[in-house]
C-alpha cells in the first residue's frame, strides 16, 4: 500500500533532521506587502523586471533603472517580517546544519533574524560601484540620482545579480554544498523559472533528500518534489514547522 506523506509526517522529519535547507522566494515577502515579480502587483510603470533588472537597462538608461529600485526601497522600508520569517528563524536556531539560500533582495530575512544564508540575488540595501566594484550598505531613501561612488568617479548601480549575470561564486558554492548535504530541502514562494534557483530541487532530490513545496499555486518544481502544499507562505510556514 503506498503511503502519502500528510503535513504531520513532514512536520516529524523536519524534527528528527540533522540538516535542513530552505530556499525562499518572492512569495514569502509577499505576505509582508512586497509585490513579487510575476504577480500583477509586480509591474512598476508597466515594465516587468526583465526589463529593468538587467546590465544593457542599466547601460540604456541608468535613471530609469534607480527610479525603479528607489521605488522599491520606498516600498520595502515599511514593510516588516511576518509569521513565516519569523518560523526560519526559529528553525535555524534548533537544526544542526541550516542554511537558507534566498533569491528574495529585501532584507527581510536577516531583518527577522536568519543568520545562516546566502542573499543569492544581492541585497536592494547595498549599493556597488560600476569602476572599482566597491560595494557597502546604504539605506539613503530616495537615493539621488545620479550616486556617485565615495572612492573614484564612477557610478553606482544597486548590489543586485540581474538577469545575465553570475552568482557570487562564494553563493553558489555554499548553496550547492547545502542542497547536497541536505535531508529537507523547503521551496518557499518561488516560481521557479529564474536559474540557477530553478535547477535547485533536482539537486537535493539526486542527493537524496526530502523536497517539500509551499506556494500558493502549482510551479515548475511541483513535478520534481516529494510534496506540495498550497497557501499561504504566512500559514503553511509556521504550520508546518510547529511555531503556532
Ligand atoms: P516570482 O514573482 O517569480 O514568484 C513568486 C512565487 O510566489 C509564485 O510562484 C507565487 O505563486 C508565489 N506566492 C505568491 N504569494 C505567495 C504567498 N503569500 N505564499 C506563498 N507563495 C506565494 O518570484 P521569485 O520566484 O522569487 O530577481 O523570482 C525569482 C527572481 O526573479 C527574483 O529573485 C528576482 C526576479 O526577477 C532579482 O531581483 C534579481
């Protein structure tokens, strides 16, 4: 007879584990307010963020791309952690081995807490230089246009991966070594078309771990995983990892 896993059997597995690895997306920011990409909500001036988040937008028209990204900074500042941060949180502080790999660039995982992760997309609170490459934080709100770095003339763009560009080497490292050393692998709120994060599931399944999906809807990845649940990241979250 097979068995189907239910909620409470995941729930066990997540309590028996020596090293669990959590990949967010936009999703669970989404339940603090902030748009995600593919939603509807998510279109700023009816461009979609293929559009803006890329080096040749950049390249095209520096102005427009900052107008952007101070809109979403505006936009973030006021948004807080919710139920689902907050249950990471705790679960980093009681597995082993965590790691957290987000593609989410708001912040709001460390805001809550989390410590062990890696920001694969950059963080929309840092900025870098595009001549010496010297990045820092900078919470400026709005940020003038056009920001010029402190150490030499060159322009500042936001410390973000965009479409066409590599990982840090140093993220997609640890990611890697986290998917494959994994025996839970969560997938919070991502749609799953945005490589590398994309080919993430197939990785910790081939390693042999458990891979469970929360999303509100069907993705991509539902094929691949052990598990879906559909909901919402604030709930299922919380829910599954004992914290209400
Ligand atoms: P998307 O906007 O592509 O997908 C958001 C996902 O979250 C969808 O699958 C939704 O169904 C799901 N979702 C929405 N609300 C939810 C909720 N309350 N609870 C649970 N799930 C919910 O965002 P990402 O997958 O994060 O890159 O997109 C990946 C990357 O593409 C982003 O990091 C960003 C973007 O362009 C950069 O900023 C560089």
């Amino acid at each position: 007879m097979s068995h189907t896993l239910t909620i409470l059997d995941v729930r066990d597995r997540i309590h028996q584990a020596r090293s669990v690895t959590v990949l967010t997306g936009a999703g669970i920011s989404a339940d603090s307010g902030v748009p995600t990409f593919r939603g509807t909500d998510g279109l700023w001036k009816n461009y979609r963020a293929e559009e803006l988040a890329s080096p040749d937008a950049f390249a095209r028209d520096p102005k427009l791309v900052w107008e952007w990204y101070n809109w979403r900074r505006e936009l973030v500042a006021t948004k807080r952690p919710n139920a689902a941060h907050e249950a990471l949180v705790k679960l980093e502080q009681r597995i082993e081995r965590f790691w957290l790999i987000t593609q989410n660039v708001d912040g709001l995982h460390p805001l809550a807490g989390s410590q062990q992760l890696s920001e694969i997309h950059g963080n929309i609170w840092k900025v870098r230089c595009t001549q010496c490459e010297r990045f820092w934080p900078n919470r400026d709100l709005p940020l003038v246009y056009p920001p010029i770095c402190a150490h030499c003339p060159g322009l500042l763009r936001p410390h973000i991966v965009w479409f066409g560009e590599s990982l840090a080497p140093e993220d997609l490292t640890r990611s890697y070594q986290a998917l494959q050393d994994c025996e839970i692998l969560l997938i919070i709120g991502t749609s799953g078309v945005v490589y590398p994060a994309a080919s993430f599931a197939p990785i910790a399944k081939d390693g042999g771990a458990l891979v469970v999906e929360l999303n509100l809807e069907p993705t991509p990845n539902s094929p691949v995983v052990d598990l879906s649940f559909h909901g919402r990241a604030k709930d299922l979250v919380p829910l599954l990892l004992q914290t209400v």
